[in-house]
C-alpha cells in the first residue's frame, strides 16, 4: 500500500511544479499592475508590490526617490491619488521599503483606455461567432455522421483536406469579396463565415455521434421524427459536453483574434480588446503598470471561464458515448 502512494506524491508534485511554471506570468502581470513606477522599474522580478515610505509630520508618506547625492536622497511627497507633491531631502535611513498596493494603475488605466466600449464589442463578436459555430457544426457532423447517403465519406476527407490550407492564402480573396459585399468596417466579416462550419469541430463533433447507438436513432424515425427533430431533441441534449468544447474553444479564438478585425475593423469605435490593448500598449510602452493592469483584465474573463467550464471541459476532451 505504501509503494502505491509514491506515484501518486509524484505526480502531484510534478503537476504542481508545471503549474507553477504556467501561473508564473500571471502573477508577474497582477504583481506589476499593483507596483508604483519606481519599483517595477526597480524591482521587476520581486512579486510582491512594494513602495518607499518616510515618517513626515507625525504621519507615514508615500515618496518617490529621485536622486542621491551628498548622503542624502531627493524624495518627491506623494498624494493619495497618485500625483506629487513637495521634494524633499532625507537620509537613506529614514526610507523604509513597505508593501504597497497601487490601485492608481487601474484608475490611469480606465481613464486612458476604453476598455468597457471594446469589451462590448468583443462579446457582441464572441457571442455571434459561438452561436454560429455551434450550430452549423453540429448540424454539419449530424449529417456526416448519422444520415446515411451516397458520397459522405469522400466529402467528409475533402472537408478535412481544408485544414492543410493556410489562412494567408484564403485571407486577400476573402478581404476583396467582403469588400464586393460591402461588409468593411463592419463584424459581419468576422461573424459569418462562423455560420458555415469549421472543419476541425465538424472532425470533433462527428466522433462524437458517432458514438450515439444507431438503434437509438432508428427508434427516433419509427416513431416519425424528422432529421431535424433528432438533431434537436435528441442528438442535442445528448452532445452538450462536446458542444461546450466547442463553444469554449471558439469564445477563446475570438476572444483572442487579432489580425481578422485588424483587417475589417476601421473605425476605433468598433475595435476588440486585442486591437485596443496593442494601441495602448503603444502609448504605454514605458509605463508598465497601467499597462499590466489592462492585459490583467482582458485575460481574467477567460481564466474564470475556463475555471466554470472546466468539468464540462474534460467530459467533452474524452468524447464519452452514451450513458445509461
């Protein structure tokens, strides 16, 4: 008994160990969008947020060190709300280094950035690009994989053989039909093709009914059920794991995308969370923490996604059948 709980011990530690390693830079971006300026210039591989602090008027105040000089150190006072104040000069000793949350990255951040305008139109796009992937997917692998017909399978390899395609190579056609349809400056690019299936979910969800025993779907047209109806009372219910893979997956790809609305995106008003962030990032290059604490909010929407889905999640990676 003793020398199966050694395995075990092991794995868990290794597991802990590679989860440490892949958390390592999400600390580091919650730590550097809670330091002051100083210290993440100063101090950027310490996780712990940090600032110097000095005994003034009976009362314990914020500085930012500017020069030394003579023994003796020029400090700028600092406000409540970030901004300075008087300059002093105090010996090295009277500094003292203590942790320090500096929620004025979040508050610089927001007041610079239109980070709930560009939230809206990335859910708005995630939203449409999850309903139709799911569903023209779904119904797609339904077809391929429970509806007998003369033809499917060579289809089904001609569908897969769209996969060895790059997107570079489909993405100047695609921009001048857009552009014929009139669509530029708008998500309608980015949220129609999802209403026409994608290849490698249709490979996934068609796995999964096939799994589904035919003599379940026999029973369903004896009884007078159309295709459609299966598809949606019977097939449906039975695949949601797999159908919240899906959607996961999608959610995160679109969530994520960058280059597509870079392409048909024009006005800044339209523009996703990836988009808006680069620019910022652009005018924020050498301030690191408001910069931090907006990348730190466009990234916690899909942890705390993925931690809600997770369950679903690993039930639909094993592409279970049918349960009794």
């Amino acid at each position: 008994m003793k020398f199966k709980i050694w395995p075990i011990l092991l794995a868990t530690l290794a597991l802990v160990a590679l989860s440490v390693v892949f958390c390592a830079p999400f600390i580091w971006m919650l730590s550097t969008s809670l330091k002051v300026a100083d210290h993440v210039q100063t101090d950027s591989a310490d996780p712990i947020p940090k600032a110097w602090f000095i005994r003034h008027d009976g009362k314990i105040v914020r500085v930012r060190p500017l020069s030394h000089h003579h023994g003796q150190i020029q400090v700028q006072l600092m406000g409540q709300s970030g901004k300075a104040k008087q300059t002093l000069s105090v010996p090295p000793k009277r500094l003292q280094d203590r942790v320090y949350l500096d929620w004025n990255n979040y508050r610089q951040g927001f007041a610079e950035f239109p980070f709930l305008r560009y939230l809206a139109n990335t859910l708005v796009i995630c939203g449409l690009s999850v309903l139709g992937t799911v569903l023209s997917c779904s119904l797609v692998a339904y077809g391929l994989a429970c509806i007998p017909w003369r033809g499917r399978e060579a289809l089904f390899w001609v569908m897969l053989s769209t996969m060895m395609i790059p997107g570079q190579v489909t993405m100047i056609p695609l921009f001048l039909l857009f552009k014929d349809f009139g669509w530029i400056n708008t998500i309608l690019p980015l949220v129609v093709p999802t209403f026409f299936a994608n290849a490698f979910f249709v490979f996934l969800l068609r796995q999964f009914y096939r799994s589904v025993p035919p003599s379940l779907l026999e029973a369903a047209r004896l009884d007078g059920c159309s295709d459609f109806g299966i598809w949606a009372r019977l097939i449906v219910p039975l695949s949601v794991p797999a159908l919240m893979i899906v959607a996961l997956f999608t959610f995160i790809n679109s969530w994520n995308d960058f280059l597509n609305p870079l392409i048909y995106l024009m006005n800044d008003r339209k523009y996703t969370l990836s988009i808006g962030l680069t620019m910022f990032q652009g005018q924020y290059s050498s301030n690191w923490g408001p910069l931090m604490a907006m990348s730190l909010l466009m990234t916690l929407p899909i942890v705390i996604l993925f931690f809600f889905t997770q369950r679903a999640f690993i039930q639909g990676v094993k592409l279970s059948g049918v349960k009794g």
